[in-house]
C-alpha cells in the first residue's frame, strides 16, 4: 500500500480543505501542549486530573473525525466499533463506580487522549508529506523537552516540577518521541550525529533521574534495532560495553532504600498482583472506576507479600490509589471486558507491525523500525506505572499505534 494514495485528496470545495487545515493545526498544537504541558489551566482543583489537556486532546479528536472522508472511516468500521466498546465501557464503569464524578472525568481523560492520538495519526498522517512534517514537530519537541529539564535540573537537582509533575511520566513521553530521530536516523543517515546528541541526552536524564527501568530500556531496544537489521552487530556491542559500565555506576550510586525488600514501590507492585485480582473478581464486569479508594476491600482479603505488613500496604493504597501497572488498573478499575478487548486490539497491532518488519523494517518517511521500538518501550514501562493515565503518554501511545499500517504490505500510516 502506497501511502501517498492511501487517502483521497481533498475536494476542490473549501469546506474538506479547510476542516482538514483545521484538523492539522489543532493536531499539532495538542502534541506540543502534551509535549511541553503548558499552557496549563486548573479545571478541577482538588482532583488530580489533567482536563484542561483531556479537553484539548477531545477537541482534536472532533476535528480529526469532521475533516476525516467519510468512506475512510466506513473502510475502518471494525476499528472504530472497538473504540465505541471501549469507550461505553469506560463511562459506564465510572459513571456506576462509588465516586462517579472523579471517575468518569478520568475515563474521558484516558478516551479523548487515546482516541485523539490514534484516530489523527489514522486520518491526517496518511501521506509521506505530512509524516516528514510531524517528524520534524517530533525532533522540536524532544529537543525542546532536554534543554529545558537539562536546565531545569542544572538549577534545582530535580529533572521533574517544570513540565511533568513526575519523572516517570516524563521519561516514557521521552521514550515514545524517540520515534522521531530514529527515524531521521533511518531515513537520513547523514543526520545520525544530531539523532545521537538526542538520545545520549536523554540517558543522561534518565541516569540522573535514577531511572531504573529507563536505564535498562534502551539496551532492550538496541537489541531489537540489531535484530530487524537497524543497528549493526559491531555497534550494538560497543552500545552494550559502554552501558554496561555506565549502569555499574549507576546501580553503585542508588541510594540503599531503592533497593531493599521493603522498598514501597516493590512491595507496592508485588502485592497489587493479588491484590487487583481480589477486586477484579468481585466486579468483574466494569471494575470499581480508576480513582475509587481501595482500602475497604482489605477488610476480607490476606496479604502475600512477606515484606509488608497490612499497615503498610494500606499506608501505600491511600497515597498511591492505582495499581502501578496499567494491566492491573484496567483489570480492577474498568474489568475483564476492557481489558481483554484492549489487550487482543494492542496484540493485533502490534502483529501487523511485526510483519511489516519482516517485509521493510527501515521504509521511509517514518520507519516501521522507528515505530516499534518506542512502542515496546511504552509496554514496557506500564507493566510498572500507570503511565496511560497520563494523557500526555497515553496521546503520543496511541499516536504511533495509529501509524501501524493496516496490510503486511504498508508503510506506516
């Protein structure tokens, strides 16, 4: 599938011209906002909800749908089936949860972040044109988001606080935009130096940060680049013997409390595995909601973890409230349903991603390679954060899910 034709050309009437003009600015602008996180309006004071980007993201999405052809969307008709099922369920669960107010605005969050980033990279990313453009918005916004945490870290010790309120939302937004300079990488091999400084940049922040996980991801996605014929063997062993004596640094310079038994956020996570099946399984249907408290549902149920007393663990649900895994909080906060169908419809993207990999992994503008890689990433980090509940991760997600293409033969888009 060319994707130069994969979408009709606008009509000579000024009204698809414009919407799609429209479409295209407010696309843009949305992923700078979630980019950078400013401008930022307070909507709901007391509850920790972004809507004012939630708002932003819908916007867009109404946009997207009003320019998109009208035969376009009827040829996805399964894809957009399974959007509406998601989001019915979504509403339902918050709008019958014990908290429905806090609930259903942090569903419409998570849809209109979701929705927006798939369906604009589904409708307004379809030619090569506008896929080189958004790479480049890509770069601006990478760069952007270093200089500005380098700097921010430089003068306060802390790489959170100007833009993102947490460093582990940031470091996966960061993640996920490294889409753009591997693909200037694998379109334009001439710019690897640029595409280098950007990455090397951001394993420093991750270093400093005293990211774990970001730490380690970046040697699993080397692996994967190696494998699909994107980094060559001789590199990736240079790459792997130059990390490997940065990350002894690294583990030697944590702090003592990171990496104990009794550490909050391991024994968090350990004990929510058994935790959220306790609740899924007593509202298997639409879950409890996201933001519903927890700590009754300890009343009748036994802790595993040998580490942590009940105490504690109740300690931790009433500061922290979601899982710390995004497979958890959709198992107890929307059910079974929500979660099967979103799983099987990421499982059916990614095997089309897969094998166009196998047919051309590096096929410009935006290699297939370049998608991947940032996705496995995204995956990686929500079995440990409930980082979709972010919009700013949970647009630029589903945007590259939205550049999947739809046959074995198609680039993406």
């Amino acid at each position: 599938m060319d994707i130069s034709t994969s979408y009709p050309k606008p009509e000579v009437s000024g009204k698809p011209i414009l919407a799609e003009k429209v479409a295209w600015l407010l696309f843009g602008a949305t992923s700078l906002q979630l980019a950078f996180l400013h401008p930022y309006i307070v909507l709901l004071p007391g509850e920790h909800i972004n809507l004012f980007s939630g708002l932003l993201c819908a916007l867009s999405l109404g946009a997207t749908v009003w320019a998109a052809n009208k035969a376009e969307l009827r040829r996805r008709w399964l894809e957009l089936a399974i959007c509406l099922v998601l989001a019915g369920l979504v509403l339902l669960s918050g709008f019958y949860s014990s908290v429905p107010w806090s609930n259903t605005w942090r569903g419409v969050v998570l849809l209109s972040s979701a929705l927006g980033g798939f369906w604009g990279a589904r409708i307004l990313l379809t030619t090569a044109a506008r896929q080189r453009s958004f790479t480049w918005l890509g770069l601006f916004m990478l760069s952007g988001i270093l200089l500005v945490t380098l700097v921010f870290y430089c003068f306060t010790g802390k790489v959170s606080g100007v833009m993102d309120t947490n460093s582990h939302p940031l470091a996966t937004k960061v993640l996920l935009l490294w889409f753009a300079p591997l693909a200037l990488v694998w379109n334009r091999p001439r710019r690897l130096i640029p595409a280098a400084v950007l990455l090397g940049l951001s394993y420093l922040i991750f270093f400093v940060a005293e990211l774990r996980s970001a730490m380690l991801l970046p040697l699993i996605l080397a692996v994967l680049a190696a494998f699909y014929g994107g980094l060559r063997v001789k590199y990736l062993l240079i790459m792997l013997a130059v990390a490997g004596i940065i990350l002894f640094y690294f583990i030697r310079l944590l702090p003592p409390h990171k990496i104990g038994k009794q550490y909050e956020p391991a024994y968090y996570r350990v004990e929510n595995f058994s935790f959220c099946w306790h609740i899924a399984v007593k509202h298997p249907l639409l879950g409890i909601g996201f933001l519903t408290p927890r700590e009754k549902y300890l009343q009748d149920y036994q802790i595993k973890y040998p580490y942590v007393t009940e105490q504690q663990f109740a300690g931790s649900l009433n500061q922290i409230v979601v899982a710390d895994n995004m497979i958890l909080t959709f198992m107890a906060g929307v059910g079974f349903p929500f979660l099967l169908l979103y799983s099987f419809s990421i499982i059916v993207l990614l095997r089309r991603l897969a094998r166009t990999l196998r047919v051309n992994p590096l096929a410009p503008p935006i290699a297939p390679l370049a998608v991947f890689l940032p996705l496995v990433a995204g995956l990686f980090s929500f079995f440990v954060f409930d980082l979709l509940l972010h919009p700013q991760v949970c647009w630029f997600f589903h945007l590259l899910c939205g550049l999947i293409p739809m046959t074995r033969e198609g680039q993406c888009g």
